[in-house]
C-alpha cells in the first residue's frame, strides 16, 4: 500500500472545549494585527492540508484498493514553467487509476475554467501514458460542494467537460463510511491545540481579563447612575430655591398687609 501516517492520533474531545478559553491578544499597531492575522490565516490553510490527509489515511486504510499514494509527484513536458505536477491523492487499482486533487469550501472567482480544465486533461494524458493498461479518472473532492450555495462557475463549467467534482463529505460516506464529524473534528481540535501553544499568556490571563472587562462595565454604569442622580439633585435644587423665593415673596406681601392695616387702624 502507499505512504501511511498517524499524525493525526489525538486524545478525542470537542472543538468547543479547547476552543472555550482561547483568547487572542490585543493589539495596538497594524504590524501586530498582521502578525496574529497571517497566524490564524496559516491556521487555515494547514486544515485544508491536514484534512487532505485524514482523507488519504482512512482511503488508505480501507484496504480497498491495490495503492493508495498521497502527494503523488508526476513530471510534466519540457518547457514549460512548472516541472512536475503534485496530485493530493492517488488511487490505483487493478483496471483504473483515480487521481483526486482536495480543494476547500472557498472559491477563487478569478480562476478560468478552459485553462484549467486543458491544464488537467494534460495531466489525465500523462496519467494515460504512465499507466497505459488501466483507465484514468482524474476529479475534484470538494468540501460542501453540494451544500446550498457551495456551486462555483469554475467548478461548474469544468464538470460537464471531462472532470468530476465530488461533494468531499458525500463522497468519503458513501464510499468509506467516513462521516464529516470523523473526518474533520480531530483536525480542528489539533488546530485549536497549536492556537492555544501561539497564545498561552492570553489564555491564562483571560479569567482575569474578563473580570477586569466587567468591573469596567460595571463602572461605566456608576458613573452613568451618578450623572442621572447629580441631575436630578441640581433640578431639586433649582425646585427648592424657587420655593424659597416664593416664599419670601410670600412673607413680604404679609409683611406689608400688616403694615397697612396698622396705618389704618391709626387713621382710626
């Protein structure tokens, strides 16, 4: 059989469970952001690689096929810019040979689907010539690929025209039994395992940071409390000084109702 690995043996858990306390740390330049940004990118595309090895690993441990080859290198035409063409898997069997190249759910809307597919059916050409005796398939696992919206005018335009395009998770069920759960969740947590080796400060200070967080939250709301409490106290005031002011008002008119009567009583 071809190349076999056990890289990906981890202890089973969760993705939600390592995931749970990992924080990523602040920044306060681009040079930062772009640091932690091109980390997390470089995250992203080891899990498109990494799941194109548990894909090899569980085809190759099916026992279903007479060689399962993994980066399997062929060597293409002289002259031309690239000198050997990397295919993702290859399964060969007694009377045909399945070349399969793992692609992700994203698309690149800028790739053009005639230069692509002359660019594998050359490969196919070359497959033909190396294994003259079988027939060569040469097709596309695609994650989500029948999923809504998971159609790509590349992919598309290509399918009808020599080359298949299988949904990655559709394919490995019906063909190894392998669920998406079983093919992915180890990946995933072997990834959250490495995020949390780039960021073990923030994760151990991020209890701490989250009350921090919420004893600032918490004294925002003072402060707006006491903002609402000092305007009322100033209107209070404002009522209160008006109420004396009618009062000595008040007392002034009484005053001088007094005087009045006692000039008149005087008069008398």
């Amino acid at each position: 059989m071809g190349e076999s690995t056990n890289n990906l043996a981890i202890e089973p858990t969760t993705t939600e469970e390592v995931l749970h306390d990992i924080h990523l740390p602040a920044f306060s330049n681009y040079k930062d952001a772009a640091k932690i940004a091109g980390k997390l990118h470089g995250r992203v595309i080891s899990r498109g690689t990494k799941i194109q090895r548990s894909i090899y690993n569980y085809i190759n441990k099916s026992n279903k096929h007479l060689d399962v080859y993994h980066e399997y290198n062929i060597k293409l035409p002289k002259g031309g810019q690239k000198k050997i063409h990397k295919i993702d898997i290859i399964i060969i069997d007694e009377n045909n040979v399945r070349a399969f190249d793992s692609k992700g759910r994203s698309f690149n809307s800028t790739y053009d689907g005639q230069k692509i597919l002359e660019e594998y059916l050359g490969y196919i050409n070359i497959l033909k010539e190396k294994f003259p005796n079988k027939e060569v398939e040469y097709s596309f696992l695609k994650q989500g690929w029948n999923a809504p919206k998971g159609k790509s005018p590349t992919y598309e335009y290509i399918e009808p025209r020599g080359m298949k395009v299988f949904d990655t998770y559709e394919f490995m069920l019906n063909n190894y039994g392998v669920s998406e759960s079983e093919l992915v969740d180890k990946v995933e947590i072997k990834l959250m395992e490495e995020l949390r080796e780039m960021f073990p400060n923030n994760i151990q200070n991020s209890a701490m940071n989250e009350t921090i967080a919420a004893h600032e939250r918490e004294i925002i709301v003072l402060k707006q409390q006491i903002t609402v409490m000092n305007d009322t106290m100033t209107s209070q005031q404002e009522e209160i000084d008006s109420l004396k002011q009618t009062d000595i008002s008040i007392n002034t008119i009484v005053q001088e109702d007094k005087l009045v009567n006692q000039h008149q009583d005087t008069d008398k």
